[in-house]
C-alpha cells in the first residue's frame, strides 16, 4: 500500500475533521474518516490508517470516566459478540470488490445519518438487555467487518440503554475500541494490514489528536443539537456520494 506523500495533506486534514467531530461528540472519528478516505483509497486501505487513531482517542474516551469496570461486567457479552463477528466479517472488506465495499458504506452512512435526523431512539429494557447485546454485538461486527465503520447499531443501543451522558460517552469509546482492535486483528490475518499500514497510521495520529482538542472547546460553543444535525446532515451527503459511486 503507497499513499503517500500524493495522499499526505488530504489524509492530514480527513483526520482533523474527523477528530473535530469526536471531540465535540464523544463519537464520529472512525464514520467521518471512512466517508473522506474512501473518496481518494480502496476502503481496506483506509481501516488500516485509521488503526492507531481511532484505538488511542477511544482508549482514552474509554478510561477517563469512572466505573470501567462495571461497564466491561455489563457490556462484555455485547463486545465478544462484536469482536468474534467483526474478525470473520473483515474477510468482507478485504475481499470484497471495491464499488460494493463502498456501496455497503455509502448505505450504512445514510442509515445512520437518517436514523439521526429523524431522531429514533431505541429503548432496551433490563430484562432484554442480556440477549439484545449479544445481537447488537455480532450485528454491529457485520457491519463492521464490511464497512469499517462501527456505529451501526452499537450507538442506538448504547443510547438505548439509558446511561447518563458522561457514562454513554464512556461506553462508546469502550466499545469503538474493542471494535478498533477486532478490526485491526481481522485485516491481519487477511494478510491487509502490513507494517507499513500501521507505520503510516501513526501519522494520521496527530492531526486527530488536535482535532480532538478543538472539537472539545467547540463543544462548549455550539449546542449539541445543533452540531448534531449538521454531522447527521454531512454524513447523509458522504453516505449518498458512497452509494452513487456503488452503483455507477
């Protein structure tokens, strides 16, 4: 894989806009950075330097707040599920023929872009929580593995289950996370994930990080609805843009 330096200041500002957008949200790093590189890279490509960006920003999401560990006790059956489903379904991305791969993601961005502007949100009682996870689990590794994207529908569930904000944000980091490294291990032992992905990664990081720290004071500037709808509103037009290129 050779994307650079012909690709450098297009991946450079993806990774600022994508950390802008998981700054001020606590989500959006790994959906906004597939829309952009999938534009100029085969959609593999792109999981693989997002590897390190989207591990590192989540890991620390994950472990700021408190009580990690009863978020692993509550969400582990969920994030097994996930992590199995997304190694096996990574063989998708890998293999698959580009214009579908981009077709998958175009449709899983517009999906989720609709489910945002139109404001669904899902309930999960106690009693069903147990069995939706596992469901949630292996379909978000679907997703996943297909798409590189981790959103759907791990964050209607997350959202469902009715954490408090800081607590959410927490989870979500927690599961994009395992997501992260369950991706990264299917696209190695599909043989698309060499050194060189990972050392090319590393550049991707600081950008990421920066955008981060600004979406973090944008955040205390902008209401969260507002910011909301223009990110549901952009992911629509990235997730249009996929799935014209899909089927052209």
């Amino acid at each position: 894989m050779s994307i650079l330096p012909e690709h450098l200041f297009e991946i450079l500002a993806v990774f600022l806009a994508a950390g802008l957008v998981k700054g001020a949200l606590g989500l959006g790093l790994p959906t906004v950075s597939m829309g952009l590189l999938g534009l100029f890279m085969m959609p593999a490509q792109a999981a693989g330097l997002l590897f390190l960006p989207s591990l590192l920003t989540n890991v620390v999401q994950a472990v700021e707040g408190p009580g990690l560990r009863q978020l692993l006790r509550r969400l582990g059956p969920m994030l097994l599920a996930c992590s199995i489903s997304t190694v096996a379904c990574s063989a998708i991305l890998v293999f698959a023929e580009p214009r579908n791969s981009g077709l998958w993601l175009g449709t899983a961005l517009l999906a989720y872009a609709v489910t945002g502007i139109m404001g669904f949100e899902l309930r999960v009682s106690p009693r069903s929580e147990p069995f939706a996870g596992i469901v949630t689990g292996l379909l978000t590794g679907v997703v996943t593995g297909a798409t590189g994207v981790f959103v759907l529908p791990a964050v209607p569930y997350l959202t469902g289950l009715g954490l408090e904000r800081d607590r959410l944000v927490q989870a979500m980091g927690l599961t994009f996370a395992v997501s992260t490294l369950a991706l990264g291990l299917g696209l190695w032992a599909y043989g698309a994930f060499p050194l060189q992905s990972g050392l090319q990664s590393l550049i991707a990081i600081i950008p990421a990080a920066l955008g981060v720290r600004l979406g973090g004071a944008l955040r205390q500037r902008i209401s969260p609805a507002s910011f909301r709808k223009l990110l549901f509103l952009f992911l629509a037009v990235l997730g249009v843009q996929g799935i014209w290129q899909g089927v052209a």
